[in-house]
C-alpha cells in the first residue's frame, strides 16, 4: 500500500507540473516560431511527450483506480474518487478538444489554433488543474 500511496502522489504532481509547463510555457511560445519551422518542431515535441508526459499521464490513471481500493485508512475515498474524476475530466477535454487541434498543427502552424489550445487551456482545463492540485494535496 505504501508504494502504492508514494508512486500515485509522485505521478500526481509529476503529471501537474508537467501540464503546466506545456500549456502555461509551452504554448505560448508557438506564436515565435516561424511557420516554416513549426510543424517539425511540433512533430518532434509531441515524440517526446509521448515518453515524458503521455506515459506519466496514462500510469496515473491506472494507480489513481488502484489507489481507490490500496489506499491508506487516513485518506479518504471521496477525496480519491473527486481527484480520479477530475483527472478523467482533463483527459476527456484533452483527447475531444486538443489532441485534433495538436493533429493538425503536426502539419501546419495556424496562431488561431495556438490560441484556441491556449483558451481551451486557461477556461477549462487549468481550473480542473488547480482543483486536481488542491485535492492531491489534502491527500498527501
């Protein structure tokens, strides 16, 4: 139980920190590459994610389902079923709102996507973010 505990609050955080510095940083930084430079640049970005972030990402999700039943006596389960449904949250707006959005600058820069990603962003999933935060912390 006690690996169990260590490993989901250290993707917890891990993937936090990891969404706020891809959308907070990341994204608004797009906007300065140039759009003959943009899409290779994504291309190999989204590669790297795909280790350093999706991975993460998608580990948290299962120990998050563990952690429901393996969990410490002190924590409660309300607070590990809010925290695995607000992540679910950020993956479904993820995977309907952005991953389409990342598919097509793979292939062309557009600063309306950019900042669409970067709305998206700021009105619904960093509130989810903050909330998802704030929740893992009363668990730890």
């Amino acid at each position: 139980m006690v690996y169990i505990t260590t490993l989901y609050l250290v993707l917890a955080f891990y993937c936090f920190g990891a969404l706020v510095v891809e959308n907070d940083v990341n994204y608004p930084t797009w906007h300065f590459i140039s759009d003959k430079d943009f899409p290779v640049y994504h291309q190999k970005l989204e590669s790297y994610l795909k280790v350093f972030f999706k991975t993460p990402l998608t580990l948290y999700l299962i120990i998050s389902v563990l952690f429901l039943w393996w969990r410490p006596r002190t924590v409660k389960r309300l607070a590990v079923i809010i925290a695995l449904l607000l992540y679910v949250y950020i993956l479904v707006l993820s995977l309907s709102s952005e991953v389409p959005i990342h598919d097509t600058l793979n292939h062309q820069k557009s600063h309306q996507l950019i900042s669409t990603l970067i709305f998206i962003h700021h009105a619904f999933r960093l509130p989810a973010e903050i909330l998802l935060f704030l929740c893992n912390t009363y668990i730890m």
